[in-house]
C-alpha cells in the first residue's frame, strides 16, 4: 500500500486558498448541474402542450432529479463546506449522506463505523474516501467502509470491489498533494482536498490498487 502523506509526495507545492475554493466550487457545480437540468427538462415537458401524454414521466422525472439534488447537496455541505459548528458528527447522520449519494451510482455501500461520533476533520474524511471508492467502480460492485478508534487515533478503511475497479492518475496525484496535470480537474481537486483535510489534522492517507479492488486507508487524531 502506498502512504500517500507530504513526506511521499514528488511535488508538495500547495494551492493558495482562492485556488482551492475555485476547483471545488467547479467540482460542485459539475456534480449538480445534471440533476438540476433534469428538473428543467421535466419543468418544459409539463408546460408542452403537445407532451401531455407525458406528463407522468415528467413528474418522476421532477421527483427523482429533486431528491438526487437533495441528497447530493447534503452530502456536500458536510463533505466539503462548513455545514455546522458541531465538533461532532453522528455516525448514523453520516451513513444516511453516503447512501444518498450511492443511491445514484452503480456501487453499493457497506457501512461499518464502531464510534457513535466523528470529529469535523474524520467525518469529511471518511465522506469523500467513500465517494471516491463508489467512483472507483464505474461498472458497479461494494465498497466497504470500516472506522474505528484506537486511543486517540481513528483508523479509515475503504475497499472498493468490483469488475473494472480503477483508480485515476489524478486521484493518485491529489492524495500526494501533487498539482494538477493530465487528466480531470473534477476528480483530482476531491482528492487533493482530502490530502489537505488529513494533513492539516496531523492524518495518514495510504492508497493500493489490485486487481478489482481498490483501497483507500487514513489515520488521523481522534
């Protein structure tokens, strides 16, 4: 398994703060886009006249986008912003973000947490190592997502398994705190954000790619 904290990294140049802000802002942007086009699109569909014999599909259409956006954008406020000034996370709360986003991709989510609550830094960290391990399997498969706290060290682990399981190049190079190269500015600036999440609480990020697997393991301060 590669450690995948500064002390590994090629290139450990940081983004200035406005930078940062900016790349998640359009990652953000790029994940909810769809489901709010999708609203539009059923929001025309209703008001064609020459579509009412759609109006059903329309407003499951409306129905499913809605909750997606919904769920995708309670997901975010914890996974990336500041969504409250709770020191504490419920672990339950957490599971509940996760499997609404799941619900939307090809992955299944298992969820195995042994501490009732996590801080800011472990509960971001396990949000985005869980995401990431649902788009580490394009093709569909389980990830597993294990936490427990060992003294005052929680411990993270993420195995997606599934046919096809990948992890990108860019992935790889934000989890190092590396700058942006080839690739998708999208799935790289999750995983570099990740990297600072973990280094600024004093955390670990390890990665390993096998065959149909791939894991994802971090260790911070309780």
């Amino acid at each position: 398994m590669t450690d995948l904290t500064p002390a590994a990294a090629l290139n450990d140049a940081a983004l200035r703060p406005a930078e940062l802000a900016a790349h998640l802002a359009a990652r953000l942007c790029h994940d909810l886009i769809s489901p709010a086009s999708a609203i539009v699109s059923g929001l025309d569909l209703l008001d064609d006249p020459s579509a009412q014999d759609m109006r059903q599909e329309a407003m499951e259409l409306i129905g499913s986008s809605a909750r997606k956006l919904s769920q995708l954008l309670a997901f975010c406020r914890v996974a990336f912003g500041a969504s409250s000034s709770a020191a504490v996370f419920d672990s339950r709360e957490l599971e509940t973000l996760a499997q609404g986003v799941f619900a939307h991709v090809r992955a299944d989510l298992q969820w195995k947490v042994e501490p009732a609550g996590l801080n800011k830094p472990a509960a971001r960290a396990v949000l985005n190592l869980a995401q990431l391990g649902g788009a580490a399997l394009p093709t569909g498969g389980t990830t597993l997502v294990r936490v427990a706290q060992e003294g005052e060290v929680v411990a993270i682990a993420v195995e997606a398994t599934g046919p096809r399981a990948r992890l990108r190049p860019e992935v790889l190079a934000g989890l190092r705190g590396e700058m942006m190269g080839e690739g998708l500015h999208g799935h790289w600036v999750q995983a570099y954000y990740l990297h600072q999440i973990l280094t600024d609480a004093g955390g670990r990020v390890f990665a390993d790619v096998g065959d149909d697997k791939v894991t994802f393991a971090a260790t911070l301060p309780a």
